[in-house]
C-alpha cells in the first residue's frame, strides 16, 4: 500500500510539471492525429514557435556581411572538383571534405554569399528540433524544450548558421549522434548504435576536432558497462557493432587525419588559444560571447548536473564526460597546435541540456512548471542587446567596402601587395585588378615587400594588410619594414580588421 502511494505520488509530480498536463497524441500519422498534438501540445506548439524564430533569425541578412578568409577559402575549394576536394584534403588541407563536396554542388546555384551560408543556415535552424529530441531523452521534455529555446536565441550558433564553414552542421550531426547515443543507452538494441555510429562518422568527415566529443561518448559506455565487460561481453554487441561500423565509415579519414595531426604538431603553433584560455574562451564562446550570462550558465550547469545525478548517475556522468574530456584534451593539444575557441561548438547540445536540467530544482523555489516558459522568455530577453547590433553592425572584416573604396583609390599601373598572400581570396571577391588595371601581388617576407615596391616604381604601390600577418611572420619583421617604409594615405576610409598602406612616394 505504501509503494503504491508512493508511485502515485511520483506520477502526480510528473504531471503536474508536464506543460501537457499528461496528453498523450494518438498513434500514427493520421490527420486527426496530428491536428490533436497540434492543437493539445504545448511542447509541439513551443518546438514549432521556436524553430520558426530561430529559422528567421539564422536567415535574415543572410549575405550582409562580407565574405572573411576562412569563407573565401570555402569557395576556392568547393569550386574543385569532387576528386580534387579529396585531393586537397590529403594533401594537408586541415578540414575534412564533406562540406566542401556539399558546397559543391550549392555552386549550381551560384556563388553569392547568401547561397554559400544556405546549408549552414538550414542545418543550424534544424539543430532546434533536434537539441529538444536530445534533451528530451536526457532527462526529459521540459529539459527539451528549454534546450531549443537557449539554441534558437544563441548568439554563437545564431553566427556560425550564418557562415560558410563546416560549424554550423558539425553542431547538427553532432546533436543528432548525442541523441542517438542517449536512445541506444537506454534501449542497448542494435539498430540505435549503429545510427549512432552513421551520425558520429558523419559529424567526423564534417569537421575533424568532432572525434573528441564522439570518443568521449565510446568512452562513457565503457566506462558505464564496465562490469558487463568482464562478465558477459555478449551484451555489449550493439556498442562494439557501432564502434565497428565508424571505424569502417571512417577509415578512409584515418590515415589523413594522422598525417595532418604530425603537421600541425610538427612545431610550436604561432597563434591561437592557450593554457587555461582554452577553457575560458570555450565557454565564453558557448554562452554567446558574454562573461556575465557563462558565469549565470555555469552556475545553472552544476544545478543541472546536481539534478541529473540525483536521477540517474549514469546520465549525470555523460555529461561531465562529453563536457570535459574534450575541454581538458584541447588544453594539452593547444601547446602543440593552433586552436580556437570555435573548434568546441559541437559541444553545445550536451552544455545547454546540461544547463537546462536544473530547470527541475529551480521549479521548486519558484513559480513551478512556468520555470520552463520563464527560461524559454530569458533566452530571448537577455540576448536581445546582441541580436539588436548584430543585424546593424558588420560582424566580420568588411572586404566588400574595402575593395570598393581601394578601386577608387587606385589608378592604372599601381601596385596592390597584399599580406599575407592568402589574403587575396577574401579580396579577390570583391576586387578585380584586371578590371582597376593594376598589377596584385601576395607577399609573405621582406624581400617579398622589397621586390614587390621596386617592381611599382613610379606608381603608387599599396599595401594591404591584417592580422594574419602575426601568423606567418612572429618576428614582425615584415611589420618593421612596414613602418619603415610605408604609411597610411590620406583620405582614406580605414576598414576594421583590414590596414591599407601605401608606399612613402604614393599618393
């Protein structure tokens, strides 16, 4: 009598927190079905509302800003062919191939910059759905849905969905694969490892730094089924089927990614994040880009933490495993290459589920089940200052308005060097030198500057240069041979991110 009152009482909470209020939807596809979820659920209702505003928000202004580097450098490899994309991989390109293939056949479409950031903006607003999904069979619908709403409001994914890099979908395969992951946990049947399997391998030929986050997920399972190890090995055969079918998938990227990881180890990396940086830029970097809301985010991590380990040790132990194997790997790894706070973003679907289990607790103190909408209402409210200047401002070097003001300031027969040399894709975007009629040199050294400004005798020679420049020259001393022999020209509208100099006899 006393468990029943029990399991009454547990059932009695559970609805009174469901937004639901314990409505089931029919089984099927049917009509009546449908319109009976939509009509009846508000966590269908919510998950609706909340792509739909993310989606406007990952495709408004889609090709406001101008193409920067890394994006520039997109289009030249997608313009290859699909064998040559593979080729360029192989031969020390440090990104896998799958987006550049994808971006291949978006070419059909054209090459503006609306039709690069389509894919990533696609995949970026079906993350929201998806993050619900993987919240949900993390604790539970509530977890779910607060989840989409800290992601469709996010300033960090809300940028990268609008950036022609592989971020954005790395984000999506790896949120499907921690979903995945999480129904096979739970069910151990063969069919949810090896999707599991097929989203990791995915996510691992969308962007090479995923294979932290999925080892830790292999890990996790090891570590959890420990005991079944030595016993009955049988039981794990979902797990070791999964583990071989992304090896297999894989396989062709192995012998690559060793390759690239003794290149980039080879020597001391020239810049990038290091030490305990890492870690704080990371979650700087996951919380929006603000210090104030990741020490509030952190904060509502270790209560979801809390929560999730009072319900269930093993979920609790994922997250902290997903979450920190990867953070702390990346700390070792920057010493020996170069790293950036946004080759973690995959990170996101484990930290802000984590962050927003503690929705339970935190309805215990206050106002009950509306936690959930009030934490839905929050997302928007505190990232409202951002979004407000994101649409206004540029977010990235502005090369489209560069290469303008530069053609009218430059004349038949000058001279452009620009600094470091692989500057010019994002330039050549914008800029022709055949149609300015002027000569367009990439220069890397001192004697590149020397010959480059001796070849514009007569002209002016023009110098244009950013901070890329520290990377490939830590000695600075193109930079002194700069100041040495150069300066910024008069009446010239000076773009942020990009430096126009102009030689001492120019105009």
């Amino acid at each position: 009598m006393a468990k029943r009152r029990t399991d009454q009482a547990k059932k009695t909470a559970k609805e009174d927190s469901d937004l639901d209020g314990g409505f089931a939807p029919g089984g099927g596809f049917s009509s009546a079905s449908i319109w009976s979820a939509l009509s009846q659920s508000r966590y269908l209702q919510l998950l609706i509302l909340l792509t739909i505003a993310g989606g406007l928000l990952r495709f408004y202004h889609l090709g406001y800003n101008s193409l920067w580097l890394d994006e520039a450098s997109t289009l030249e490899f997608a313009r290859q062919s699909l064998g040559g994309i593979w080729q360029s991989t192989a031969g020390g390109e440090f990104n896998p191939p799958l987006f550049y293939w994808i971006e291949h056949f978006m070419l059909a479409f054209g090459e503006s910059e609306s039709v690069l950031r389509f894919i990533p903006a696609l995949m970026g607003t079906a993350t929201i759905p998806v993050i619900y999904l993987a919240g949900s069979a993390l604790r539970d619908r509530n977890t779910g849905i607060i989840a989409a709403g800290l992601l469709a409001f996010l300033p960090t994914h809300i940028y990268y969905s609008q950036e022609a890099r592989a971020y954005a979908p790395a984000v999506f395969l790896v949120t499907c694969a921690v979903f995945l992951y999480l129904r096979a946990q739970k069910s151990n049947e063969l069919v949810p490892w090896l999707l599991f399997a097929a989203a990791s391998a995915l996510a691992f030929w969308m962007h090479f730094y995923v294979i932290l986050g999925i080892g830790a997920c292999f890990l996790h399972a090891l570590i959890r089924d420990r005991r079944v190890v030595m016993t009955d090995i049988r039981r794990l055969k979902g797990l070791f089927a999964g583990l071989l079918l992304f090896i297999v998938l894989t396989l062709p990227l192995v012998a690559v990614t060793i390759g690239l990881f003794l290149k980039r180890t080879g020597s001391s990396p020239t810049f990038g994040l290091q030490g305990f940086d890492v870690i704080v830029q990371t979650l700087v970097q996951l919380s929006g880009f603000n210090v104030v809301i990741t020490v509030a985010y952190l904060l509502l991590l270790c209560i979801g933490i809390y929560s999730l380990y009072r319900a269930d040790r093993n979920i609790a132990g994922f997250v902290v495993i997903f979450l920190g194997v990867p953070l702390v790997l990346s700390v070792l790894l920057a010493s020996r290459m170069p790293f950036q706070a946004r080759h973690l973003i995959y990170l996101l679907p484990v930290y802000l589920a984590g962050i927003a289990a503690s929705w339970e607790p935190l309805s215990k103190l206050v106002l009950g089940k509306r936690i959930v909408y009030i934490f839905i209402a929050a997302c928007l409210v505190i990232n409202l200052p951002w979004l407000a200047g994101y649409y206004t401002t540029y977010q990235k070097e502005d090369w489209r308005g560069f290469a303008s003001d530069l053609s009218v300031r430059t004349e038949a027969g000058d001279v452009i060097v620009v600094m470091p040399g692989y500057i010019t894709q994002p330039l050549d975007y914008y800029y022709s030198n055949t149609t300015d009629q002027t000569l367009e040199f990439g220069g890397y050294t001192v004697d590149d500057l020397t010959a480059y400004t001796e070849r514009g005798r007569g002209h002016a020679v023009y110098y244009v240069v950013t901070g890329d420049i520290y990377a490939v020259d830590p000695e600075q001393t193109t930079i002194s041979w700069l100041q040495q022999h150069a300066r910024y020209p008069d009446n010239f509208n000076q773009k942020q991110g990009i430096l126009l100099l102009v030689n001492q006899e120019g105009s």
